[in-house]
C-alpha cells in the first residue's frame, strides 16, 4: 500500500512539475510575442518614418536636379557669348593688322579693348555659372545617394517586419 501510495505521489509530482514548465513555457511565449509585436509596431513606425524621409528627400532631389539642368543651359548660352566674342576678337584683331590708314587703325584697337573687357567679363561669367552647375550637381548626387541609402533601409525595415509577424505566429 506504502509503495502504491508512493507511486501515486511521484506521479502526482511529475505532473505537477510538467503542469509548472507548461504555464511557464505559455508565459514565456507570451512574453516573446509580446516583444515581438512591440518590434513589429516599431519597426512598421520607423518604415514610415523612412517613407516620409524618401519622399522628402525625393522633392529636393528632383528640384535641384532642375536648377542644375537650368544652371547648365545657363552656362552653354554664356559659354556660347564668350566663344562669338572671342571670335569677333579676333576678327577685329585681323582687321587691326590688315588696317593701313591711322582712323581704321585706331577704330580697330577701340573696338579691341571693348571686346578684351567683354571677353574678360565673359569668361568670368562662365567660369561663375559653370562652378555653380557642379555644386548643384554634387548636391543633387548626394540627395540622389540619400535616396538610394533610404530605400535599402526601407528594403531592412521590411524584411525586419516580416520577421517579427513570422515570430509573433509561431509562437501561437
């Protein structure tokens, strides 16, 4: 009867003790879905987030991608007057030399020292308009790599989510 009673007991226990691990195993797997939710919720925030910053970094993107392309045309339309000045330079230059009567001459060094002024002004002109078109375009490259870096993170978020809804049902 003792050794029946015994038994009894130790099988008591063992269920007992199994009933225990149970609740602590349901309890420990609530917990991890809970933490997994909480990552979810989180990391679905910061995809917005992210979302948000990649529109707006899209926006100034596209915008100085359209001044640098205006800022080019600018300089192709200066760079154009700079070349026809420095042509009319030379022209009148050829003229200067090929002058022999001393008004024609001196109509000539005038109308040299107005072009050298202009095409002084000219290149100078350029060179303002051509250095502005590369800081725009190093600008908009590093929006553009912004972008870029945004959507990989986007593309990390994503699978950081997927992540945590497989966690969150396995624990079911």
């Amino acid at each position: 009867m003792i050794i029946a009673r015994k038994a009894a007991h130790e099988r008591m226990d063992k269920s007992l003790h199994a009933r225990m691990l149970a609740k602590k195993a349901w309890k420990l797997s609530v917990i991890a879905r809970k933490h997994a939710q909480d990552k979810r919720a989180a990391a679905i925030k910061r995809k917005l987030h992210l979302v948000a910053e990649l529109a707006l970094h899209a926006t100034k993107a596209h915008k100085w991608h359209g001044m640098m392309k205006e800022m080019h045309l600018k300089m192709l339309e200066s760079k154009k007057i700079m070349l026809h000045t420095k042509s009319e330079l030379t022209r009148w230059t050829h003229t200067f030399k090929e002058a022999t009567e001393k008004h024609a001459k001196e109509r000539a060094h005038e109308k040299m020292t107005q072009l050298k002024i202009q095409l002084k002004e000219r290149v100078e002109d350029h060179e303002d308009k051509l250095i502005k078109e590369k800081n725009l375009k190093t600008t908009w490259l590093k929006l553009k790599a912004k972008n870029a870096h945004l959507k990989k993170m986007i593309t990390v978020v994503k699978e950081g989510i997927a992540h945590h809804v497989i966690v969150y049902h396995k624990e079911f």
